[in-house]
C-alpha cells in the first residue's frame, strides 16, 4: 500500500465509522434550544421579511442610484442630456455598425 | 475476501487497539494522572472519590456526560453537525494509530509519517469548529484564538515530527520504522553522529513546546482561558457534545504524546514486538509528568505574546531542525 491509498483508505475508514458512531449518539440525545436573549422581549416580536433579504442587494445598488439621482434629477434637462449622450451616441455606433454589415435594406 | 478481512482488520484497529478505545482509556488515565499531579504540587486532593484513589473520576464525567445529561444549545447552532464533527475528529485520530506497530495488525508505507501529519489534522480543525459552531461571542473567539494559533503550531509539529522521522528512518519516512528502531544513532562517522543528536533534540524542544499550544496548556492554554472568555471554545457546550469534546482533547493528548515519547527514547523493546508495549506506557508516563510540571509552572501569555513565541521558538527550532535533517 502507497502512502496515498493509505490516506485514502484511513480518510474513507473514519468518515464512514464517525457516521456509524455519531447515528446512536445524535438520535439518543436530548437536545433543547434555548432562544436568543433579547432583552426580555420575546422572539416571536421579531420577523424578517423576505423584503429584508435583498438588503445586500440594494446595498450594492445604492450608490449607483445616488449617482443617477444627484445628476439626472436636477431639474435642468441639460443635465440628463449630458449624461445620456454617450449612452445615446453609443446606440447611434452601434446602428451605423449595423446598418454597414447587413447592408441599408431590410 | 482479502479485501473485506482487510477492511475488518483496519476497523478493529480503529475502534479497539491501539485505537479509540485504548487511547480513550490512556486519555482519561492520562487526565486523571494530570489532574492528581497538580493537586499535589497546588496542596489539594485531587479526584478522590470513584474507584480507588479517584482514577474513574474521568471515565464518570465523560459517561455522565455522554449518556445522562441533556444537550442544550442555542437556538441557531447547528448542535448535530457539531457532534458529527467532534466524532469525526476522534476517529481520524483512532484511525491514525493503526500507524503505530504496536501490534501485528500495523499499516506501513514509504512517508506515511505524512499520512500521520494529515489525519491528525482533523482533530484541530474539529476544534476551532466547536468554537466557530457556535452563535456565542465566548465560544467563537476560543474558536479564532485556536484557529489562529493553529496556522503556526500545526507546521511547528509536523515539521519537527518529519525531522525526526527524517533522522530514524531516513530511506522510508516511515512512522512504523521510527518508531520501531531500537538504536537511536546508527551514524558512519562521528560527525554524522553528533549532527543526528542535534536534529533530534532540537526537533524534540520544538514539537514539546508546539504541543503544550496543541493541547492548550499553559501557558498556550489562551483559547479556553476560564477568567478572561468563560472557557472558549468549550463554554456552551454540554451534555454529549462536551462529553466527546472532552474524549477527543484527551485521545490527542494520549496519541501525540504517545507518539512522541516514543520518537524521543527508542529504547530497544524488551519484548520481541516492534514496540513494547510496557516501555511504551513506561516512557508515556515520563514525558507527560515533564509536560505537566512545565505547563503549570508558569502562567498564562497574552494572545499576540503566545504567537510571537510560537513563531520566534518551536517554528524557527523544526525549520532548522528540518534542513539539519535532510543535510546529514
């Protein structure tokens, strides 16, 4: 036996004897949760919605909708313009590419 | 049927001898031996009550614990995966010992004191598992405390073990060879001699002192430090779950001290086995009685003060250790 095989066939050994030996250990015990201390408020008077779970997402997010906010929304319609004129000239680009490689009819 | 004789032979040896159950009963010996010792030297009794002169004090906490007392946990920890992985780690720790040729029934292989190194492993990892396991600030920072200082004594204790492998049996890296070689320096020259002698102490200061941090005694014991994080790792585990946390802390102890008493003084056997079993036990005794006196003569260090000795003494001694090694 090489030593490689020898690892395997002890690895494979005590991963099947630990589960043999932690069946009667785990089922027979008893096994009592005790809730979190929250003051002396009950758990139940706190919920997550399923809302909250995007907080990391919106996190993420948020910057970008400061961004669009602080410049779009500022009343002066130059200020979108100027942000959505190389999105706009970008879209013109990529028509003219188009239009080159299929040819002007449709 | 080669194979399944195979398999039942390399079962016995896990579950029986010299595996769980002969290092489970030298563990709790062991704690018992460990825990008389140091109430003599702090004037106290000690265990004293079950059985003679207390020794199955050890073996009714942990069966109390195993069989009788309720497993109670907080709401979000996940308390059966915990006790899989404890028991996981006790059993990679029996099945490391069927290494050990301390009967016929021994495995052997070319470097397989590395397969030594890796199934150990699994009982560290375990460890700082429980701690982690766990939503409690106590036990969580008893996990990171050990799982930090494991990433400096892990390497300290196996290159210091691979050092002395390296100087018992050099052409093998076999455990079963170092540990079954009766003489100590077989050197050509006189030179070679003094070069294995110094390898070997050098790596035998190393492996002590990263095993005191192992096997969290003083002054390493900072991951369940009782008065400063309410005992770490272990504070809210109860019931089954710190019943095996407790067996699988001593069959570490047992094994790697085992092991190492072995490695330090191969006395040649007296009986006609590889390793004998009575001077083994005899040398066990005498290395844990230093161990001892030397953790609890001294106090406990501060985290950052624990890994800089760590990383400046035992990791510097095997790397050195190492290269002396493989040089002669």
């Amino acid at each position: 036996m090489d030593a490689l095989s020898m690892a395997t066939v002890l690895t494979t050994i005590s991963i099947l004897l630990a589960l043999v030996l932690w069946l009667p250990i785990s089922l027979k015990a008893r096994i009592r949760k005790t809730e979190i201390y929250l003051s002396g408020e009950p758990q139940s008077m706190f919920s997550v919605s399923i809302t909250e779970v995007s907080w990391a997402v919106r996190r993420v997010f948020e910057r970008i909708y400061k961004v669009l906010v602080s410049h779009v929304q500022t009343g002066v319609f130059n200020d979108w313009f100027a942000l959505s004129l190389p999105y706009l000239l970008m879209l013109i680009l990529l028509l003219v590419i188009v239009v080159a490689i299929r040819g002007g009819g449709v | 049927m080669e194979l399944l004789v195979e398999f039942f032979r390399l079962v016995f040896t896990t579950l029986v001898y010299p595996g769980l159950f002969f290092l489970a009963v030298l563990g709790l010996i062991s704690q018992w031996y460990r825990r008389k010792l140091v109430a003599r030297l702090q004037n106290r009794v000690g265990p004293k009550y079950v059985g003679p002169a207390g020794i199955l004090q050890p073996f009714a906490d942990v069966y109390k614990l195993l069989f009788v007392k309720e497993l109670v946990t907080g709401a979000y920890t996940p308390a059966r995966l915990i006790l899989y992985i404890i028991t996981l780690g006790i059993v990679a720790l029996s099945a490391s010992s069927a290494l050990l040729p301390l009967t016929p029934l021994y495995i052997k292989a070319d470097y397989d004191a590395l397969v030594f190194i890796y199934l150990t492993l699994y009982a560290s990892i375990a460890v700082s598992l429980i701690g982690l396991g766990s939503v409690s600030p106590y036990p969580s920072l008893g996990g990171v405390r050990y799982a930090t200082m494991l990433l400096v004594f892990e390497p300290a204790v196996a290159i210091s073990l691979l050092s002395m492998v390296k100087v018992l049996a050099p052409s093998t890296l076999s455990l079963a060879d170092a540990l079954g070689s009766p003489n100590i320096l077989r050197a050509q020259q006189p030179l070679q001699g003094v070069f294995q002698l110094a390898t070997l102490v050098l790596a035998a200061l190393s492996f002590s002192m990263a095993l005191l941090s192992k096997m969290m005694m003083k002054p390493f014991d900072i991951p369940e430090a009782e008065t400063e994080i309410a005992g770490g790792y272990l504070a809210e585990l109860s019931g089954p779950a710190l019943g095996l946390s407790i067996l699988l802390h001593e069959v570490e102890i047992s094994l790697y001290i085992f092991v190492f008493s072995n490695l330090l003084v191969p006395i040649p056997p007296v009986l006609p086995e590889p390793l004998s079993i009575v001077t083994s036990l005899l040398k066990y005794f005498a290395v844990l009685t230093i161990l001892t006196l030397v953790a609890y003569s001294m106090g406990r260090l501060k985290p950052d003060q624990a890994l800089r000795t760590l990383i400046k003494v035992p990791l510097l001694l095997s790397i050195i250790s190492l290269a002396l090694a493989f040089t002669i």
